[in-house]
C-alpha cells in the first residue's frame, strides 16, 4: 500500500524502500534454505574455500564394508567417494593394503566437522594413517581432489548418518 504523500518524489521512495526490503527478506530466506537443504544418503556436501563440494559418495558402515573399503579398485571418478560411518566418534586408522589408487583420507568429528585430512596416501602402504582425532566418518577421494576442491580442517559437512551436525540436513 502506497502512502498518498504531498510531493510524488517520497512516494517513489516509499515504493523503492518497500521493494528493496521485500528483496532482503527473499534474499535470507532463500540463503536460510541453502543451509538447511534435504541431504540424500548417496551425497556428502562440504563447505570448501569457494562455496561447496558435493561427492557422490558409497557407504561403508559395517565392520566387512569398512574393512574392504576402496581395496582392489583402479579408479574413482574425480566427484565421488567412500564414506565410512561409525557408531561413535573415536580415534580410527586407516591403511592402504591392496588399494591401488593414491587417496585423501578426510576425518570428520561427530559434528561433521573436518578435523584431519591426509593428503595423497601411498598406494598399498601398509602403514598406519591415524586419525589423530574422534572421528565419526571419513570420506576418501582421489589424491589431490581435497586441496583442488579447497577442503579444509574446520570445514564443516552435511549428511544424514553425521551423528551430531553443525551444518544440520531439512
């Protein structure tokens, strides 16, 4: 509704005030609701340096599936991954035994917080690749895509089997 003014200059300002409001309030609705997006089971979304990385992602939670992870596989498209889930938040370990492709291994805390990430971890090592924190999931993608993508310890994630998340799903 217009406000009848004596001189037609403070209504255009009226009209233009009401517009540009309407305009933030649609603005901040629709930034509310790209933090609270849907998330679907077969994605991992990551808050990175330029906006997000989204993964298409398979799941390992079980003991066998987690054991196996990416073992024998001789490649991975650039946007996809593993995640493992675990019941709780504790100090894992990772190894590359019979796993042919160079990864990085990303911790997230309970929160879906990155906590520790290795980068480009040798092929078939049967070194220990410790957590070096509580970690509830982590995701392993082709070597290089961490720093490429702008992930970082801090960063937060979104999925539906993060225990306890900052960055929550609809």
């Amino acid at each position: 509704m217009l406000r009848q003014a004596g001189r037609g200059g403070e209504t255009v300002l009226i009209v233009i005030a009401r517009a540009v409001i309407l305009a933030l309030a649609v603005l901040a609705a629709t930034s509310v609701r790209a933090d609270t997006a849907p998330c679907a089971p077969e994605t991992i979304t990551i808050r990175a340096d330029d906006g997000v990385a989204e993964f298409a992602v398979e799941i390992a939670d079980t003991s066998a599936s987690r054991a196996k992870g990416l073992m024998f596989r001789e490649e991975m498209p650039a946007d996809a991954g593993m995640l493992f889930v675990y019941d709780d938040a504790d100090q894992v370990a990772f190894w590359m035994k019979n796993t042919p492709l160079s990864l990085d291994i990303i911790f997230f805390n309970r929160h879906g917080v990155i906590c520790s990430i290795t980068e480009a971890a040798t092929p078939f090592s049967t070194d220990r690749i410790p957590s070096g924190c509580a970690a509830q999931t982590v995701l392993e993608l082709n070597a290089g895509v961490a720093a490429a993508r702008g992930l970082k310890r801090g960063a937060p994630a979104r999925h539906p089997a993060i225990m306890d998340p900052v960055w929550a799903c609809e």
